[in-house]
C-alpha cells in the first residue's frame, strides 16, 4: 500500500483540503517534479539523499499521484521538533 488506510480515508473525505506531503519515488526524485506538477501539486523541494520530494497541494491531487508506478509511498509531512 503506497499510503495508510487512515491518510486516504481522510484525503478521499476532505478532497479539496489542502496536503502536506512526503513522497518516495523510484530514483532521483528531480526527475520527477515536472510530473507532479503537471498533477496539480507544488514542489517545495527535493530531497537526493533520500529519494524524497516534499508537496503540497489539494487532497483530490495528492490522491492521483498514487497511480503513477514511481511513487513508491506517500506520507503526511509532519514538523519535526528537537529538544534542546
């Protein structure tokens, strides 16, 4: 499964909010920002290292990029916070 049964709940349910995402693609993921745009999604940024490409854009959008064969998984993106 490409996200968590309680994501796509929520993004089927509410599918013109606004998602945050994080999502694992199949290789360089620069390869791909062309194609998630052209889905409705904005590329806020690439990640090399670990094959990932923060996004954001409505739900109903997010949803479509589960059917391309490169997207490996999708995650919410979440703030992380450290304690100093």
């Amino acid at each position: 499964m490409k996200a968590s049964p309680d994501l796509l709940r929520v993004w089927r349910e509410q599918s013109q909010a606004k998602a945050a995402v994080i999502v694992h693609v199949d290789g360089d993921p620069t390869q791909y920002v062309t194609a998630i745009e052209q889905l409705g999604v904005s590329v806020v940024r690439t990640f090399r290292l670990t094959n990932t490409i923060a996004a954001r854009g409505l739900a109903r959008d997010v949803l479509s990029l589960l059917d391309q064969p490169w997207v490996i998984r999708i995650e919410a993106d979440q703030t992380i916070t450290t304690m100093t």
